[in-house]
C-alpha cells in the first residue's frame, strides 16, 4: 500500500524529528565511502553519507524498500509506519585482479595482481610478507583479525569438545594451560586443525572471469553473500547444509592404528595408496557418520590458494618462502611434524626449510598432499566442490578407486604428457574455481610452479615434495599417477566438515 506522507508529524522519543516535510527516516549503516541506494520499484533514493560509515535518507511510501550498498548488497526493509527505521547494509568485501595482460617487474612475476576498484576495503592495502633479513612475518596492512582468518583449534573426533589454542605457541591453550599431551595425542582423541569461519560465519567469494581474456579475473571475498555468484563450497557438510566452520590440518597427516590423525612430533603416513589412506580418514568419524572427517579437498585448496594470493599479493608462493622443498629422496628426508609449533601463522627461511601458511604447517613442499575432488580422466579435467551435490554435481561422493568419476563435473582438458613444467595459464570459472589450461611458463613467472600430468585415470596431489624443488608451491599439482599410487613422497592431510546440527 501507497500512501503520500506529507503532513505527517513524525514522534520519535518524545521529540518531533524531520521537518516541514515529515517522513519515514532511514539511518544506514554501511561501508564509508559506498554509493548507497533505497529503491521500491521505480523509486530511488540516494542515501546521504551523513558521518562516518553512517547514510541517512527519507522515505516517501509504505511498502518494501530495499538498500543496496557496495557490490550491490542489498537488504531489505519494510516500512508500514512513520518512525525511524535503522538498516544494517555492512559488509566487509576484499578482492584482487589477475591481470595477465600486464607484465610486471614486481617479484619477477609476469602476471600481475591488483588491488583495484573502490569497492573493495583493501583497494590501498599493503601486501604482507616474510622479511628473511630480520626473520619476521610482516602483516602489512592485513592482521590476524581479519574475517577469514582462521584459528587453530584441537577438537575432539566427535566435534564435540574444541580447545582453541595460542597461534604462537600451539602447546598452549588461550588460557596458557598446557596442551602438549593432546597435541601430541598423548592424552584424549583430538585432531589439531584449523578452524575456519570466524564467528561462524562463512568465508563467500566471487570469481569473475575477463570476457575478453580467460587468464584474467576478479576475486572478491565477503563475510556476507553479496549476491547469488558468491559462493561459499568449503562450507557445505555431506548432506548439502551450510555450516559454520570447516577444518583443516595443521600439521600433514600421520597414522596411528590405522587412523590418519593431525598430530605434533609424528612422522607423516606415506607409502600408502590413496584409498587406505582415504579410509584411514574417514576412521575418524563417530557415531554412524562416515564423511564428515575426509582427506584434503579441492574445495579447501582453491578457497585458501585464493586467499593466499590476496595477502600477499602476489601469485609466488615463494614470496613467503620455498619451504622444504629440495634434496630430499626418500621417506626419512620428510619432517617430523611440529618444528613449526612457535611460529605463528605465517613463516618460513628463505632457504630449504619448512613454512607455514595461515596455521598450517608445510602447505605446500616436505611431501605432496593427495586431494579429493580432482581427476585428470584421458586429459579431460573432472572435478568436484561439495561432498553432496550442493556444488550441481549428479550424485553423492568423490572417486576412492582408480575409475573415473561419473558424478563430477568436467572442466578442460590438458596435455597428458607434461613433465614438471611450470604452470602459465589458469582458466577462471564463474562458480568459483580456477585450472590449470597452459604450462611452459617459467620458475618467478607466472603462477611459478609446476604441473604434471599423464594419460587414463589420474587423481590429484598438490603442493609438491622435498625432492621438488623449485617445482613446489601452492598451486603445484601432480595429476600423473591412480589414486592406487603409493609413493615415499605422497603425503596426505586431514580435513573436517562437521555435519549441521
């Protein structure tokens, strides 16, 4: 219903506010700067930015408004009575632009990454990076507080139960209690991971392929859905609900009685064929649930790839370091897990040692990582994002055998006789995911790791090995072998994506 408002004497806690014209007030909060519109129908009615992050505007009908700020978040407000209404349009929105059209000089990387558009709160952001010469992690101009971080956690095989610890002495609790017996699986059955979605909120992001360039794109990250292309695929439990958080392993994996656990002070499990080490994950579940408790997936690799190229601005993973990456050749040259326990979220020598990236420990190097939801089948990548089917795929589950997948989605195709060549080309997708559509570039060019691939059914490692060298890296992914493969330097770790209450 429509009604003309002038006239109308507007009391708001004992005061008459407005003015000769009295109205529906509308105060908003929304980010500073943003253009901010309230429209019903063909109506529009810019909002003032009255002061800091705060617009203000009149309304001049009944009925459903509805506020858009930056990125065109929009919310809601219905207005059935003359009064002042406050509309909450916050949202926190960071993106980057991969532009492989520019050439940069910029850490020797040809593809050059942006912060650029207004729109986004990092546009004038400082990148972060590791100063080998005064052996410290520099956040620049992000922080440990920032919405997607994540925070390390040891919890219970049931979920049940969760001690959060300290990032920079993973022997303590928050509190400063000793912990070092859970950690190291001494006492109780925990799992010492990462925990993802601050405040139980999910990490969203939007990648926007260039329409005249397929090697070009846009990431946005929000801690709101800013509109139906943000997605969120790492948040989905098996049965296709959003959750609060999702986990990953701090440390790569070890196997204890048959049960792949995220331990400190272990050996990590290796010379295991995938499936075993697939069902010594799942030997985590409790209670009748089977895959809550997995093994990496692709949905998680992408998502912190992705986030990792935010901070630090760049497509080098070696601006962090090379983690431990060279001279290994056999399963004793892999580190006991835990060297990392002191060193925060971020760090690594610029030399032959183990890194950490956010929380975790050897993300990429000391032994490659076996990742669910990836398979090279005859050159064609197949791939999939959920558990479920949350993500369009036909049917329940990833592949655990050598066959391929009928049930995943089809991505491009790819030689099948690459060899340890350095990764050029990423090909952006709308919903949300990249792959890898051209290799020959070169070591601190481009994405600056390598691919390998081969022919008939292949299921995917990532981040390469001690053994690797300059190959390693966070976007390094060998697709060249079955998931049968066992192998001294195929590694694995742990994941959790609890079932919704």
């Amino acid at each position: 219903m429509s009604a003309n408002l002038k006239n109308v004497v507007l009391i708001d806690k004992g005061k008459v506010v407005g003015g000769d014209t009295l109205r529906p007030h509308l105060i908003i909060s929304a980010t500073t700067g943003a253009t901010v519109i309230v429209k019903k129908g063909v109506k529009a009615v810019r909002a003032t930015e009255t002061s800091t992050g705060v617009f203000e505007c009149d309304v001049t009908e009944f009925g459903t408004w509805v506020v858009t700020s930056n990125l065109n978040y929009s919310v809601e407000v219905v207005v059935d009575t003359v009064k002042l209404y406050t509309v909450d349009a916050t949202a926190t929105v960071y993106g980057f632009k991969v532009d492989s059209t520019v050439s940069s000089s910029d850490d020797a990387v040809s593809y050059k990454v942006q912060y650029n558009g207004k729109n986004v709160n990092n546009y004038n952001y400082s990148p972060a990076y590791m100063d080998f010469t005064n052996d410290r992690w520099v956040w620049g101009s992000w922080s440990e507080n920032d919405f997607f971080m994540p925070r390390p956690v040891l919890i219970s095989q049931d979920y049940a139960t969760k001690i959060y610890l300290n990032p920079n002495d993973l022997t303590k609790d928050t509190n400063g209690n000793d912990v070092s017996s859970y950690l190291t699986g001494e006492s109780g059955s925990y799992n010492a991971m990462m925990e993802w979605g601050k405040d139980g909120k999910q990490i969203w992001y939007k990648v926007i392929p260039d329409t005249n360039d397929d090697t070009t794109y846009t990431v946005l990250f929000a801690n709101k859905k800013m509109d139906n292309d943000f997605v969120a695929w790492s948040f989905y439990d098996a049965n296709d609900n959003l959750i609060e958080h999702f986990y990953t392993g701090i440390y790569g994996a070890c196997a204890e009685s048959n049960v792949l656990r995220s331990l400190s002070g272990k050996t990590r499990n290796n010379t295991t064929e995938g499936a075993t080490q697939i069902a010594y994950a799942k030997a985590n579940n409790q209670n009748g649930e089977e895959y809550a408790w997995y093994i990496d997936v692709f949905a998680d690799r992408l998502l912190i790839n992705f986030l990792l190229i935010l901070v630090i601005k760049s497509l080098n993973s070696e601006k962090i370091g090379y983690g431990h990456a060279y001279n290994g050749s056999s399963a004793s040259d892999i580190y006991i897990t835990g060297l990392g326990n002191d060193k925060g979220y971020f760090y690594a020598k610029r030399g032959n040692q183990g890194c950490k990236i956010f929380g975790m420990e050897n993300w990429y190097a000391d032994a490659w990582r076996r990742m669910a939801g990836y398979v090279l089948s005859s050159g064609t990548v197949l791939y999939k994002l959920t558990y479920g089917t949350a993500d369009g795929s036909s049917l329940k589950g990833y592949i655990e055998n050598d066959n391929a997948p009928t049930n995943y989605l089809t991505g491009n195709t790819i030689a099948t006789n690459i060899s340890g060549s350095f990764i050029k080309k990423m090909k952006a997708y709308s919903n949300g995911i990249i792959l890898v559509s051209a290799y020959a570039g070169g070591n601190g060019t481009y994405y600056s790791d390598s691919v390998y691939t081969a022919s008939g059914v292949c299921f995917a490692n990532v981040g390469g090995g001690c053994g690797n060298g300059s190959d390693a890296g966070a976007f390094a992914i060998n697709i060249n072998g079955a998931l049968s493969v066992a192998f001294w330097s195929v590694g694995v770790g742990l994941s959790l994506k609890p079932l919704a209450s």
